[in-house]
C-alpha cells in the first residue's frame, strides 16, 4: 500500500500506534488475563484450563466476600466524604481568600515529599496505645488510661486515608473554584442573595464537576487500598484488597484473586457510575 | 431631597491604596431618566456605578437611592439591579431560571414566577427561549437576558456597565434604540457607564462626562455638543478644532474676540466655562466650517488655506486645511450630498465661519 501514511486515516493510524500498543500491552493484556484467570481453578497442583462460573458462584455465596466488599465500598465512600467535605473549605479558601495562593498550593503538597509508608506509620504513632495522642490527653489529665478506639479500626482508615488524599480533593475543587467569572458572583448578590444563598445556588453547582472528579479519584483507588487497612484497620478495618492479597499469596488461589479483582472492578464501576449520575442531576435542581 | 431625584451622590471619593479612582462626585439623577457616564477608558466610570450598586463602599461622601441612604445597605438589598459587562450569564441555568433567579427569592407563586420570566422575556424579544441553555445564546441574546434578568426585579435603577461594548457595530446600533425604547416604555431610570461617545449620544437625557475620576460637565447630549465647559470635554465628544483668541470686549452675553486665522468675531460667552481671561480658546466643530475653492458669500471671518489631506468617510469628506499663521490643520467635514470630492491635496480653498459657530472654551491657561 504506497502512500498509506499520507491519508489523513493512515496518519492517525501512525501517529496513535504507539499509545495504542503501549495502552494494549500494559492495560488491555493483563486485564485479559485477569479475565481468563478468572474462568480457572486452582487445583491443589496446577491450574485448571477448563473454563467455568466456579469462581463467581464462590464470590457470590460467600458472605465473607460480600462483607468486605460492603465494607470497602463503605470505607471508601466515608473515606471520600471526609476527604471531599474538609477540601471544600481549604480550596475556597485558597482561591477566594488569600492573594498567596502558590504558596498554599505548595505547602498542601508538603506530605508528598515524603513516602507514603512513612505517613501511615506516622499516624500509628499518633493513634497507637502509647501514641502521641494518647500520651497528650494523659498528662493533661483530659483521659485516665488510654483510648483504644483510635487505631486498628475503621476510624484509623479512614482517617489516614483522608489525610493522605487530601490534595487529591483540594486541587480539582480549586481549579473548579478558580474558574468561576467573580462577576457571576456579583450577579447573584445583585440579584438578591446573601453570601450563604449565593454559595449554595451559584458557587456549589459551579463546582459539581470539581467535586465528582475529587470524588472519583479518592474513591476509586480507595476501594483497591490494602497497605492502609493492613498497617491501621486491625482486624475490624480488613477490605477487599486485603482478601484478594491472601488469595494471590498465602491460599495461591489465583483464579480466585482474579475473580475478586474483576468484582471489585464492577463494583467500584457501579458505585462511581451512580454516583456521578445522582451528583450531576442533584448540581442540575438547584436553581 | 427633591422628590424629583432618584439617586443622589453627593462628595464621594473612591481610593485604591494611594490611587484616588473618583474624587469628589457630585450627582443627582431624576426620575425616569437615562443617564450616560461617559469617559476615557480607567476614568472610574465602573468605579462610580458598582459604589452606587453597592459592590464597592465609598471613602467619603455619601450616596442615597429614592431617598434612603445607602451607607448601611448591602448590595443585594439594594433597590438597584445591574447588567455586568461581561453579562454574568449563569452558565449552570437555562434562560429561563437565569431571568427566575432573583425572583425565587421574592416568595412568589410558580405561576406569578413563570408569568414574570414570560413577560421579562418578551420584553427583549427573546419570547419563549426559557429553556435555551446559557451557552447556546448568541452575544446579542446573551445581552438581552441580562437586561431581562435584572428587569424583571423591577428595580428603581437599572446600572448597565458598558451593556453594548461586546456586541458588532450593527447589533449595537439596533440594540441601542431597542433599550432606549424600553427604558421610555418602562420609564426606569438607566445609569449606563460607556466610553462611546456615539452611544453615549444616542440613547441618553443626560451625560456625566468623567476624566481622571472626576466629573467635568453633566448635561444634554445637544449642551455637551454645543457648550463643551473645557478643551479636553469638547475634544472627547465630537470633532472639534481649537484656535487661540484675544478677547477685545464684551458685555449683553457676548464678546469679541480675535480669531487666530479669522479675525474679529462676535460670540456668546459660553456659561459653561468657570474662568474666562482675555487669552481665550475657542473651537469650531468641523461640520460648521464653509469650503470653497471661492471665497463663501455671507461668513462672519474668512481664512485662506491649502488642502493637505482629504479623508473620505462615506457620508461626509473630511478635508484639513493648513493656513499661514496657526499651529495646527484645521479640519472641515463636508456632508457627501452629490458624490463628489471638490478638493484635492495642494488646493487652495476658503473656509467661512460664522459667529454662532464659534464656541467659548474659556482661559487658555485653563485647560
Ligand atoms: N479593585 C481595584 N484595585 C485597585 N485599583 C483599581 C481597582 N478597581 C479599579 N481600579 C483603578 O481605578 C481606576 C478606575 O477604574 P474603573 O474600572 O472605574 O475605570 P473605567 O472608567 O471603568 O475604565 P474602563 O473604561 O477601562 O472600564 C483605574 O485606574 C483602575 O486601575
Ligand atoms: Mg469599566
């Protein structure tokens, strides 16, 4: 075929082969694989190839399954509740009320500068039995003997994770908030409204987009999370990803751990979809 | 208060820092009137409106709306509604719940309310596009949401901030008599800030002409043309040319002057002006001055000249005449009755003036 890449549909082809094989290799093929896994059994020995439902009547039946899964999609939206409610107020703030706003942007990426890792265990510090928080609410007299309640449950999980997002909410909120025209601002109140009616009928569903993108990138990886839950949920915080973790190691049931993996996906997929549609019609009746 | 007046500004002052933005503005504006402020562009016109619209407090001085002061009145209880520049068009409603968006706040029926939007809405000819979204909207119907928007709360003052400055030139001239048509029909009194004289011209009673944030005249548009209180106010409006003069005597109204270029002319003492000297300025509008290539019959002062340079505009021809003795060209518009240009470049031509032509501009070291 001469000249195939002067067509306009040859160049194209050219110019996005790279990206597609790169987006083919490292997405689609694992998630084929996954799939396939999924379809397997793991005998005591070896894989079985033949292919059957085994899996996702096991996934189905299992009310150890359905309990972590609940409970993940459950911590994950707590998780971006927090997330999202505490970054409202900082990215209003820094896009209405301060002139410094690199600056704040960049004291609000400070906690990337170090590991993740590192941050967890710093809040198992700060919670644990003998933790800086405790110790500080002892020797001000404020408690007798240690709280239990702070670490190795779901509080800690969700807690850790919040502070861990946290940019995550703030900087598509700010941008949300950033681009709205002041003068829309100025016609609500010219039209009437205090400033709380003016948040609430012009600046909240301005910024609908903001928060769904915020949302979408805490919950989503939420959900799969299993460093957090394992090193601050104790037993009580377990979440899905804890499950599928055991099944790809210590059970080496892989066709199992595929098949959670793949549950988990649709579940999460679900959850967002509805969340963004109930988001965007709820932003849509204010008026 | 008179009851005649619906805004009274009296010694506000307006201060960014160490800028002074408005300094020492004095206005009342009647009922029903259209109002225009006009002036180059970082005068404070927006400044002027928006403390008036409340989005801006006053240093000093203060300002009252139908006779209450509005010193402790926040700007979204203000008897007054605004059109914004940039119109403001809330990109999240349709037309119709951006025109209802004040009203929702009134405790209206939803009857009472749709009635309102319909009737607004109708008034700007945009009858029926309640649910066309925000950014469907063309510039021009864009603007006639904002002024639906904001007039539909029936207000006692509508403040419009440069309300045609984004629109085409043909859509503006349209838009012009449309809104000068609605604000007699609703009989609303319209503060219009603008820094196009034309429009300025056009569409108002009145117009507060403001430089470097205070007001040098206020006056009817034909006053303001004709009785220009200083130079830089004669030159902002309309085309003017300045000569210098000697007054020679006066008394009854008048004075006679000596015309750089002209001669000894008689003319009205302009009550505009504040301080008159015997080294006067004078102008005469380009449209006033006589071209022939013969010396006119029937003029008050003569000057013979050189065309050195013809501009054709369409509905007129400008020519601009240098002439032994003045420092400047003088430029003379010529109405385009027969399609045709009498005069070319290096002509030597006559200009005539008469004596009621000649405006009094005051103390040349006053300017
Ligand atoms: N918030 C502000 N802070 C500091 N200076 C300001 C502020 N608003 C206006 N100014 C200054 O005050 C002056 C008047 O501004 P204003 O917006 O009233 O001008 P304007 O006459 O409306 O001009 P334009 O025709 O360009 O809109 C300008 O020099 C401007 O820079
Ligand atoms: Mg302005």
């Amino acid at each position: 075929m001469p000249g195939v890449l002067k067509t306009e549909t040859g160049k194209g082809l050219a110019l996005s082969a790279p990206a597609s094989l790169y987006v083919g290799l490292l997405v689609a093929a694992p998630l084929a694989i996954l799939v396939a896994y999924s379809f397997w059994t793991q005998t005591y020995v070896a894989i079985d190839k033949t292919l059957t439902w085994a899996n996702y009547i096991e996934a189905a039946t299992d009310p150890l399954v359905r309990h972590l899964m609940l409970r993940s999609i459950l911590i994950a939206g707590a998780v971006t509740l927090a997330t999202v409610a505490l970054a409202y107020p900082i990215a209003y703030f820094i896009a209405f009320r301060t002139q410094k706003k690199t600056l704040w942007l960049l004291l609000i990426t400070i906690p990337f500068w170090s590991s993740y890792l590192l941050r967890v265990f710093s809040w198992k510090l700060i919670l644990g039995f003998n933790g800086v928080m405790n110790s500080a609410l002892l020797t001000t007299g404020a408690i007798d003997e240690p709280l239990t309640f702070l670490l190795y449950n779901e509080f800690a999980v969700v807690l850790t994770l919040a502070h861990a997002w946290a940019p995550f909410a703030i900087l598509p909120i700010y941008v949300s908030l950033q681009k709205i025209d002041r003068a829309y601002l100025e016609a609500a109140t010219d039209l009437g409204c205090n400033r709380l009616e003016r948040f609430f009928r012009v600046t909240l569903p301005l910024t609908v987009p903001g928060i769904i993108a915020a949302s979408l990138i805490i919950f989503i990886p939420t959900v799969g999370d299993y460093v957090t839950p394992s090193l601050v949920g104790g037993s009580q915080g377990k979440m899905i990803a804890n499950l599928m973790q055991v099944q790809f190691g210590a059970a080496n049931n892989w066709p199992l751990g595929a098949t959670l993996s793949l549950v988990a996906m649709a579940s999460v997929g679900a959850v967002a979809i509805g969340f963004v549609v109930i988001t965007t019609a709820l932003g849509r009746r204010i008026r | 208060m008179s009851d005649q007046n619906i805004i009274e500004i009296s010694g506000v002052e307006k201060r960014f820092g160490t800028f002074t933005a408005v300094s020492d503005l004095n206005l009342d504006l009647k009922k029903g009137e259209f109002f225009s402020l006009l002036g180059p562009s970082g005068c404070g016109k927006t400044t002027a409106l928006r403390m008036i619209a409340g989005f801006q407090d006053n240093d000093k001085g203060s300002i009252s709306i139908d006779g209450q002061d509005m010193a402790d009145i926040p700007a979204n209880k203000r008897p007054a509604n605004m059109v914004f520049q940039s119109y403001a068009i809330f990109p999240h409603l349709n037309v119709g719940d951006n025109v209802a968006f004040g009203l929702r706040k009134l405790g209206l029926s939803k009857a009472e309310i749709k009635t309102r939007v319909a009737e607004a809405l109708g008034m700007v000819e945009l009858g029926g596009l309640e649910t066309r979204k925000a950014d469907e909207l063309s510039g021009g119907q864009r603007q006639r949401v904002a002024l639906a928007r904001a007039l539909v709360m029936r207000p006692k003052v509508l403040l419009l901030d440069e309300p045609l400055s984004a629109l085409d030139k043909n859509l503006r001239e349209a838009m012009q008599l449309e809104m000068r048509r609605l604000q007699q029909k609703l009989g609303i009194t319209f503060v219009m800030v603008t820094h196009d004289q034309y429009e300025a011209m056009t569409m108002s009673d009145r117009i507060g002409v403001m430089f470097a944030g205070k007001l040098a005249q206020v006056d009817r548009p034909d006053v303001l043309y004709a009785r220009p209180c200083n130079r830089q106010v004669a030159s902002f409006i309309g085309g003017m040319n300045f000569l210098q003069a000697r007054m020679v005597g006066d008394g009854g109204g008048q004075m006679d002057v000596d015309v750089q270029g002209f001669g000894k002319l008689t003319i009205g003492v302009n009550p505009n002006v504040e301080i008159h000297d015997t080294d006067l300025l004078v102008g005469v509008r380009p449209e006033q001055l006589e071209i022939g290539a013969e010396k006119p019959d029937g003029y008050d002062g003569y000057l013979q000249g050189e065309v050195s340079d013809v501009a054709f505009y369409g509905e007129s021809v400008h020519y601009h005449i240098r002439a032994a003795g003045l420092d400047e060209t003088l430029a003379v518009a010529v109405p385009n009755y027969f399609h045709t240009v009498d005069h070319q470049r290096g002509d030597t031509v006559w200009l005539g003036v008469q004596n009621a032509s000649v405006i009094d501009l005051g103390a040349r070291e006053h300017q």
